[in-house]
C-alpha cells in the first residue's frame, strides 16, 4: 500500500469510497509480494499494480464490482491459457487477491494508519480473507493499542484478536507481511480462520560510511530501493547535505561511534557498506558492525585492502565467526567502474541476499525466476 499511499489518502480525505485490492497470498513464479496494492477511485482512476500487468484489468472490473456491492471479494487469478487475452498471469504464478471498498464509512482506522505509514511509526493491519468468519473484517494493530476487531459482535472475538495482536506485533518487528492462520477462537493450532497481517514497518536502513562519490552514487540507489539513507563520515567539509541530497540524513562523526551510538537501531534489514577504504576508519567501524545484528556488512576495496583489512581485523580480536559476515569486496561482479556503476553492483547484492537469488544471468538459469514468498 506504500506505492498508493499518496493518491489513496488523497482520495480518503476528500470523504471518497475506493476499492483497494491487495495481494494476500502468492504461489509459484508470482510477479509482485504479498501487500503489493492497486487502488481504484469512484471515478476509475487507478494507482498501483498488483501483478505488473497481467490481471490488471480483470481486478479493475472487480474493484468497480465491489464498490457497487460494498462487499469485499478475494479473488484468485491464476495461470494464464493458450488465449492470449484470458485472465492469468503469464509468468505461471498464481496471486490471491483482496479487493475490499474503503472509506471513511468503511475503514475509520485509515486516516490513522496513512498518517503513521508517512511517519514512519509501525503499524500492522490484520484482515479475515477466509474462514467461517467476515471477510474483509479488520484490526489495526499499533505497539500499545490496536482498534476494531476480527469476529465484531462474536463472543469469542476478544480470544482472537488477542491473538492475532501479539502474532502482528511480532511480525511488525521483523517487518514480515503474509498470513496466519487460526481456529475460530484464536486457537494457533487450527487453521479453520485465515488472516492477512499487512506490516507497515518503518523502511530499513542504509547506513553508508564514507563521503566520497561512491557514497553519493549508494545513496541515491539506496533511496530509489526503499531504504532509510544515513551518510556518515568525520570529515564535515565532506559530509554536508548538499553533496548527499538523496540522503535521509548526513552525520558529522566518526563512524564506529557512530554506530555505538546507533546501535539499538540496527536490526536484520539494516545493510551496512563500509567505502572509506582507510584503515584509521574501516578497522575500528567493522569491529563493531560485524557484532551487531546488521543483515548485510560490505566494505570497498582491492583484494590487497580487503587482506590488508582482514590482518587488522585479526588483530583486533575480531573472530573469524564475525569476519564470515563480511561482504568483501563490496557488491557482485558486474565489473563495475563508475561510482554509478559501483552501485548498482552493491544494489544487486542487496536484492539477491534479500531474494536468495543465485546472481547469474537468468539466461544461465532453469525453473520459475521467482521464488516462493510464502
């Protein structure tokens, strides 16, 4: 819903319903994750994709469906036939979609959930797609709170939507999207109940050390992939905002203090790339950044540095456990020479350890190019 947002919370504050269809569920070479949205306004204007192009106009017609009826609808949309205008996916995936009318009428939490989303502050939303309860029936879940309820008027809803609240915080902190499954009562064994759990986590970070070209270049790909971009480096006559506009933000520091300093920020969808390539920098910045949770820690240089740098670390007291974590040289081998060019080869890093893809050409490749998301 993040791609929507802007043109949906536009739509909500000018008091209008509008079919919102979300993927909830994927199998097989999917084209787009659980959580991707397309939205469809009063008018037909439309915003987002939820399959990059193969059901689109198939989930358009049941968005306009359903903001006639007022009843949300989960639709599957499958393999597409030897008819090159059947409804399917060509790519052999197969995509559960929720299309459910929203508005002020419908969703009163959104205005909350939007505003939240914008402000980077976590916040989950839970939604029944299948079972013996309503579907579409929803709960918005905050750190300390969370509003509406899954089985509204039931006597048992107060057993499921604890539940289902402590599952979704859960997912929030790891920032995990997909569905849970439930016996009517919340029992976690049973899975007669399925619920959608969308977690708007706060993006994750990029913490790129070392102001120099390379850095701008990481920076700017880094934003453009969703990241929270933070440039570090001790030298204030290099770290300034005008030479990092793409940045979240510049900090004037040394970088291992820094990250002591930051510490309790840096989760597993925190990537780390080291490009100072001086070991008055690189050594005491990775001692700590190999002992955090960080899920990616890459640094620049020449297989002579990175030697050079390993020697050091060693003598540091670094463990060879934690220098296993090191991602060095920085990114995959495209062959790259320009700062630009440099990151795209960390970008493609970034992607393949968040994918678990193979980093060869897919021409190179046999079975589906996208893995399950399950």
């Amino acid at each position: 819903m993040r791609d929507v947002l802007d043109d949906i919370a536009a739509w909500y504050a000018a008091g209008e319903t509008f079919g919102l269809a979300t993927v909830v569920n994927t199998f097989r070479s999917a084209p787009r994750p659980p959580g991707a949205a397309m939205a469809v306004s009063a008018g037909g204007e439309v915003a987002g994709s939820v399959s990059g192009g193969c059901v689109e106009g198939a989930v358009y017609d049941l968005a306009q469906e359903v903001l006639a009826s007022g009843r949300p609808v989960v639709q599957r949309y499958g393999v597409s036939d030897d008819d090159a205008f059947a409804v399917g996916l060509t790519c052999g995936g197969i995509l559960d979609v929720l299309v459910e009318p929203v508005g002020p009428a419908t969703f009163p939490e959104f205005a909350e959930v939007a505003a939240a989303t914008a402000a980077h502050e976590p916040v989950a939303v839970a939604t029944v797609v299948a079972g013996p309860g309503t579907v579409g029936a929803r709960r918005v879940v905050w750190a300390g709170r969370a509003s509406g309820s899954l089985a509204p008027g039931e006597p048992h809803a107060a057993r499921l939507d604890a539940a289902v609240d402590d599952d979704a915080r859960g997912m929030l902190a790891q920032g995990l999207t997909g569905q849970r499954h439930y016996g009517r009562e919340g029992e976690r064994r049973l899975d007669e109940l399925t619920v959608f759990v969308h977690s708007f986590a706060p993006p994750p970070r990029l913490l790129v050390f070392g102001a120099i070209d390379f850095a701008a270049a990481v920076a700017r790909i880094g934003k453009f992939l969703g990241y929270h971009v933070t440039v570090c480096d001790a030298r204030p006559v290099f770290a300034t905002p005008k030479r990092f506009p793409d940045a979240d933000e510049v900090v004037v520091k040394w970088p291992h203090k820094f990250l002591e300093e930051t510490g309790g920020g840096v989760d597993g969808r925190t990537a780390i790339c080291v490009l100072t390539h001086d070991p008055k920098f690189d050594v005491p910045l990775l001692e700590v950044a190999l002992r955090t949770g960080a899920g990616y820690v890459g640094a620049m240089g020449s297989r002579r540095t990175h030697d050079d740098r390993l020697a050091r670390l060693r003598e540091a007291g670094v463990s060879e456990a934690e220098l296993s974590r090191l991602r060095s040289p920085i990114g995959l081998d495209l062959g790259a020479r320009t700062p630009e060019e440099t990151a795209v080869s960390i970008a493609a890093e970034l992607v393949q350890l968040r994918w678990g893809g193979s980093g060869r050409p897919l021409t190179d490749t046999s079975g589906r190019i996208h893995a399950d998301t399950q």
